[in-house]
C-alpha cells in the first residue's frame, strides 16, 4: 500500500481524538463561529466538503445572511509515469448564505456560489514575496506570468481548461439538528446535498449531485477567552465526467481550530481542515489528502453586522492552492 495511506488513517484518527478532546474540554458562553473556507483547486473545490461551521444553531424563525469571498492562486506543475498535471492560474469564488431557524433544534442552510477561472493578476506579488523570503516558487518562473492553463491527463480520465470562464457553481443544501446545547459544550449534526447547477466542462461545477454527513462541536472553557470547534464528517460524491475511473467517490474530511477575543468586538481564529484524496493518483496534488491551515481575524461591526478576512496556505503542499484570500460579511437582521 502506497505510504500515504498510512497517514490518512493517522488523520482520521486525529480529527476523532480532536473531537472528542473539545466534547470533554470546552465549554460554551456564546457562540462559535469558525472561519468559512474551501479548497479551491479544480479537482476538491468541484466536491460538495463542507465549509467549517459553529455547532449553535439559529433560534426558530431567525434568520442569518453572509457573503464569502475567496481568491486563489494555483501553482502545479507534476508528472508520474502515465500521468500529467499542470495547474497554473486563478480561482475566484463567491458565495451567498442563508440560514434559517426552522424550528427548535432545526435549521435551514442554503449556499449559492458563483465561480471564475482565469490567469488572474497575483503571480507578480506572490513571486515577489517567495523571493523576499528565499523560498521556493514551485516553477512558477518557468511559465509566463497571469496565464490559464489547467491540465490533467492519464489513461483513464481528463481534463482542460484554457480560456477564462465564469459562471454559477453548483448550490448546496443543508439541514442541521442540535443534539446538545446546554452545559459547557454544543453538538449538533448536519446532512448536506450538493446539487449539480455549475457546468462541468468548464471547471464550475462536479456534474454530479454529492451527499454528506457532519457532526459539529464547539465550547469555551470556564473563564476563557478561548473558544474551541471542530467537526468530522463524511461525503458521498457523485461520478464526475472525465474522472469516473480515477475517482475516489468515499471521502472523509475534519477540521479543528481555536479562536482567541482580544478585544469585545475583535477576534483572532486558526483552523485546521484536511480531506481524503479526490482521485486515485500518484501525484500529491490530487492523491494525497489535503491538509490546509486557515487562519483570520473577526471584527464584529455592531450587533448585526461581522466582517472578517484571512488566507488559506496549503501545509501539504500542492494538495490545495499556493495560497487563498479570503473575507466574509455576516449579517443577522
């Protein structure tokens, strides 16, 4: 068995003993509410993998909007034998989010993204600031600079895209169940339907419909300003054209992650996300499981109204884009 199977067991393992580490430690005086963020390569953003979220649901007939905006900036260039990977370019995304209190214990999410794929404009900054550091630009000087050109081909499955292209993604539903929510701590289930809305030819969506399964846990610790979250899940997804072969459609993903309010209207937060592979492949970018560190900071407007920005760095490296801007405007009427 390839080594990498060894480590996904090991993640699997760690996203566990996290959860279950914030269901005996924190406890909860307000609530959490994680970073929101996606893995924007081509092949895992297509998937329906949740976005992290707080374990609080919305009391009934509340309501809860948000806007996310995501820039990521793709730098791949890989072979192996029968195999060929470039990803050189950018992705833009941009989601709307309604949350809606059912009824106790029950709520309604929906996400409504929309998608872009083009050369983009931050090849210049990004090798500037590898350069500054000394740190290596993952062939990055051997293409043009701002160019589109993303790429993957073996015996079995495939994919091109060269031209810019935008256009509505593929809309996810979810519905969530509060399973604890007195005490020190929160937990609540959550049962996800990716529709397939965005055009698979040009990279905006899977062309197939995915199901996924999440349990959720968030708490802060008697008198801390520390806040814990975390989550576990599972996806099914759906056969996506080009990849039927190479697909892996059985996928786990976690996260976890700790927020710090260093202010009454100013938050600091860090998370870890990982998922299972996409593909059966020998290269890292689409074979290995991701493993992703978002990190941000939240500043609560006024009592309605929450704006925060951050960036996602791929820690095993080409497993998610070379970087990912990120900023949210939250809204509760």
């Amino acid at each position: 068995m390839r080594a990498c199977v060894s480590l996904k067991v090991s993640l699997r393992r760690c996203a566990i003993g996290g959860l279950t580490a914030l269901l005996l430690l924190a406890g909860a005086a307000q609530a959490v509410e994680p970073l929101y963020g996606k893995n924007l390569t081509p092949v895992s953003g297509l998937l329906g993998l949740p976005s992290m979220r707080g374990a609080a649901l919305l009391p009934a007939q509340d309501m809860a909007f948000a806007v996310h905006g995501a820039m990521a900036s793709h730098a791949v260039f890989d072979s192996a034998t029968g195999e060929a990977l470039r990803l050189d370019g950018e992705t833009h995304r941009l989601a709307l989010e309604w949350r809606y209190g059912l009824a106790p214990g029950w709520e309604l999410q929906v996400e409504l993204p929309w998608l872009s794929h083009s050369g983009g404009s931050l090849d210049a900054l990004i090798d500037s600031w590898h350069s500054l550091w000394g740190m290596p630009d993952g062939g990055r000087d051997a293409v043009p600079r701002d160019q589109l050109d993303f790429r993957y081909l073996n015996s079995t499955a495939a994919f091109a895209l060269q031209d810019s292209v935008s256009g509505a993604g593929d809309v996810t539903l979810g519905l969530h169940r509060a399973l604890r929510t007195g005490g020190n701590w929160r937990l609540s289930a959550g049962l996800g339907y990716k529709l397939a809305t965005g055009e698979e030819r040009e990279l905006l969506g899977s062309g197939a419909e995915d199901v996924f399964l999440v349990l959720r846990a968030d708490g802060l610790p008697p008198q801390s300003v520390w806040q814990l979250f975390g989550q576990a899940g599972y996806l099914r997804a759906g056969q996506v054209p080009g990849l039927r072969a190479a697909q892996e459609r059985n996928l786990w993903f976690a996260g976890m992650g700790v927020s710090w309010a260093v202010h009454e209207r100013v938050t600091l937060l860090a998370q870890v996300d990982a998922h299972a592979a996409p593909l059966q492949s020998n290269l890292t970018a689409l074979g290995d499981s991701a493993l992703l560190l978002n990190v941000g900071a939240r500043w609560q407007l006024t009592d309605r109204w929450a704006l925060e920005a951050g960036f996602m760095e791929d820690i095993r490296v080409e497993t998610a884009p070379d970087i990912t801007f990120q900023a949210s405007l939250r809204f509760v009427p």
